[in-house]
C-alpha cells in the first residue's frame, strides 16, 4: 500500500491538477509523509515544493480517503490517499518535478489516475466539479 496525502483544491467547478516532467497523467498535488510529519506538515512541505505556496495549516480539513490500484505500478499495488482541502497563500506556480498546472473540470477525468478518477466522482456528485 502506497500511503500519499493530496490538496484538494477547487475553484469555479475546476480542481487544481499538476503534471510532472515528462509524464501524461495528472494528479492531486501533494505526496508521501517523511518520518516524523503529521499529515499537514508532510501536505504543506509537498505543496510548497511543488507549486510555490504555502498552505495554511488552521484552515485545513480532511476531506476523505480513497483508495485504488496505483498509477504505473504492478497489478495489486494500491495507493491510499488522504485528501485535504486547505486555503493558501502565495502565487500558484510549477516548481521542483512539476512541469504544468492545470485546472481541470469532470470531463478531465481519462486524464487523471485511478484513485484521482475517485476523488473526480465524489467531486462531482458534491456538484463541486463541472
């Protein structure tokens, strides 16, 4: 079991997704816990690495967990993600491993992994996604 934690972000019907370097497939930013984190420290540090703002712990709430097989990995391997939604300041913006942002609505979801298609679902039956 792959244990991940995602931001969920949506504004206007769209969810932030991002791509990194050199792959086709979007996801929720965000990542895996070092030793020692808690889970929005590990959120906070993954964000603010890859897409340049910083999350504001106080404001954050979980949102849910999903799970699925996991993206690119041998049949069996599956992937646990712990989403929260939180307000952020700064400027959203690639950093490290990400090569783009962007804003993705329902009709995206071929586009994003099996887990995020989850995620996708929920949204829109919350009719948070158009």
């Amino acid at each position: 079991m792959i244990d991940k934690l995602a931001w969920i972000r949506v504004a206007n019907g769209r969810i932030l997704g991002a791509r990194s370097k050199g792959k086709d497939t979007y996801y929720l930013p965000g990542g895996k816990r070092e030793p020692g984190e808690t889970d929005i420290e590990a959120l906070s540090r993954e964000v603010e690495e890859e897409l340049s703002v910083r999350i504001k712990p106080e404001t954050a709430s979980l949102f849910g967990t999903f799970e699925a097989q996991a993206h690119g990995k041998p049949e069996g391997v599956r992937v646990r993600m712990t989403c929260y939604l939180a307000e952020f300041d700064g400027e959203l913006r690639p950093a490290s491993e990400i090569e783009e942002l962007v804003w993705l609505t329902y009709q995206d979801r071929e586009r994003v992994s099996l887990v995020s298609q989850i995620i996708f679902d929920k949204l829109h039956e919350m009719k948070w996604l158009s």
